[in-house]
C-alpha cells in the first residue's frame, strides 16, 4: 500500500495512517490488527513497521461470532477502498507522466520521425 500511495513521488509519504491489516484465526481467537509505516529513524535507513490490534473476538458464542465475521469483512472492504484508491491515483500520475513525455518526445522530434528512418512507432498501454 505504502509503494502505491508514494508511486512516482520524489520523497516518501508516512502519514502514519494504517491502510493495510491483517488477521488471525487461533484457538477460536480472531485477532484484527492494522499496519502503519513512519519515517525512518535516520536517513537511509528502512521505516519502521508498527502493527496495533483493533480488536479481539473470543469467538465462543454466536453473537461474538457474527461480530468478529461483521468486523473482519468490513476491515476487508476498507482495506479494498485504499487500495483501489491508491491505484486510481497511481493510474494517473503514470498517465501523466506517460503524456509529458509524448508531448517532450514530440518536441524534440518534430513529428516523431528520426531522419532517414521513417516514423517511430509508440505504443499506448493505457488505452
């Protein structure tokens, strides 16, 4: 999610926001637990990963059972949100990118043609 959210960035974002969880299913436990990056501690160094636990379900009765299920599927949608969001954004900054160096390319050969060797063929993968 974080190499999403910072796709063609100059400098990495750490918003200390969780937009990436997990869970775990043991001994009729479920453990829901959200991740975070912050800045590294010095330059040049890895970020640091932190992990909170959202909640935990005993799931010994049905009540607590559908509760855990509700909790989990919602953390699902949520996590399906960001990432769909983050790729929209992503999408975007390459077609961006993709067109400032069309029109660059374009303005430096004229009509896209190199001398002597007809024209140049371009192939738009974001059709």
């Amino acid at each position: 999610m974080h190499t999403l959210q910072n796709y063609l960035g100059e400098e990495p974002v750490y918003g200390g926001n969780a937009y990436a969880f997990t869970s775990t299913l043991l001994g009729g436990y479920l453990n829901l637990n959200a991740h975070h990056l912050t800045t590294p501690a010095n330059p040049g160094q890895r970020p640091d990963y932190h992990v909170t636990q959202l909640k935990a379900y005993a799931l010994r009765d049905d009540e607590v059972l559908l509760e855990g299920i509700s909790a989990f599927r919602n953390l699902r949608k949520l996590a399906k949100t960001y990432r769909d969001q983050f790729i929209q954004a992503a999408n975007a900054k390459a077609r961006k990118r993709h067109s400032e160096v069309t029109n660059a390319e374009k303005d430096d050969h004229g009509t896209m043609e190199k001398q002597g060797e007809g024209k140049s063929h371009f192939f738009d993968y974001f059709d």
